[in-house]
C-alpha cells in the first residue's frame, strides 16, 4: 500500500509540472545509483559533459537539502573521521517513485527545444563584425570545434560504460558536436557569399582546408 501511495504521489507530481530542475532530477537519480555523497555527486558531475548545471559544492548541497526536506532522500549514514565527516544519503519510498516517474513521463515540447549553444547567440550577430573579421572568426571556431570533435572522440573510446544503452545516450553529445561543427561550414560558407566578403580584392588567399574540414 506504501509503494502504491509513493507511485501514486511520482505520478501526480509529474502531471502537475513538479517544481524540480534538471540538476534537481540528476542529483536524485545519482543517489539512487549509489553515488551517495555530495563529495561523490560533485566528482562524477565533472566528469560529464555538456550539462547546464554546476557542480559546485554550494550548488550540490542546497539541492540535498531541499530533496531531504522534501522527503525524496534521507540521510543514511556519516561516514569518515570527526570533523570531516561525509553525509550519505539514500532514496526514500517517494523519492524513487518522483525519480520514476520523471524517467518515464513523456517529455514536453519546451524540453526538446532547449537547444542552447552559446556560438549560434554568436553568429546570429556575426554581421557586425567586417567581413574578412567575420571569416577569421568563424574559421577559428571550426578549428576549435574540430579539436573538441576528436576530443570527445578519444573519450569514448576511452570510457568504460556499464551497458549499451549507458554509451549510446552518452553519444549523444558526439553527435551534437558534429551536427555543430557541420553547420560552421555552412555558416563560413554563408560569411564568403556575402556580397562584401566576395567583392574585397587585394587580400591574399588563405590556406584554408585545415581549418574548414
């Protein structure tokens, strides 16, 4: 009857816009994957990419503290030696069933279209720049965006996931990253086909095919 209620409870919490951010639901999930510690939440944070949270220790300890208040964790034990002491924490009967429930409800519109990437804010102002500028810019952003291709690149192959479905969400961040580096292409090919860009004469040509593949 208890786990029925806490379900029950998961489910309308969902149905009604429950109040919790996306650092709130990870930091839930991650207690519920044993990564019991603030300490240990901070450490596996900052090794991954691409979320619109920090992981610092202020941060991390508020959302505990509201998550204990809201009777989604509780505290389970304080391991170390006097005075620096960690606190663990573990799931409560409705904290499991919240953390369900936001897996398995259907997602929203808003959440598919939170595509933030700070270059697209850049570029969409990039014409304020003078057009050989706007070509210097946008080339060194592909140069970059290769780098961080093969970075993560090197990273999957190097990661050690505890299932095929674990590595294939985690890929998702590589294909976000080429779909970007692709689209510099286009936007550097949009910058050159600008009339200004194509009329400047004078300029000598610059090798360009590191910097554009």
């Amino acid at each position: 009857m208890a786990a029925l209620a806490a379900t029950n409870t998961g489910i309308n919490f969902m149905m009604n816009g429950g109040p919790y951010s996306e650092l709130e639901f990870l930091i839930l999930a991650l207690v519920g994957e044993g990564v019991s510690s603030g300490y240990a939440m901070r450490k596996q944070m900052n090794h991954m990419r691409g979320g619109r949270w920090s992981s610092e220790s202020g941060s991390v300890y508020r959302v505990l503290r509201r998550l204990e208040r809201d009777n989604l964790v509780v505290e389970a034990r304080r391991v170390g030696v006097p005075n620096r002491e960690r606190t663990e924490y573990e799931l409560t009967d409705q904290g499991t069933a919240v953390l369900q429930s936001w897996l398995a409800f259907p997602p929203d519109r808003q959440e598919f279209s939170y595509l933030v990437d700070p270059i697209r804010t850049r570029a969409y102002f990039i014409t304020r720049l003078k057009p050989t500028e706007q070509a210097r810019v946008v080339k060194g952003w592909i140069a970059e965006s290769k780098s961080f291709v093969s970075e993560m690149e090197r990273d999957l192959e190097k990661a050690k996931f505890s299932d095929a479905v674990r590595a294939a969400a985690y890929t998702n961040l590589l294909y976000l990253a080429q779909a970007r580096h692709e689209w510099l292409k286009k936007l550097l090919s949009a910058v050159r086909a600008t009339p200004a860009e194509a009329g400047e004469a004078g300029e000598a040509a610059e090798p360009e095919a590191a910097a554009t593949s």
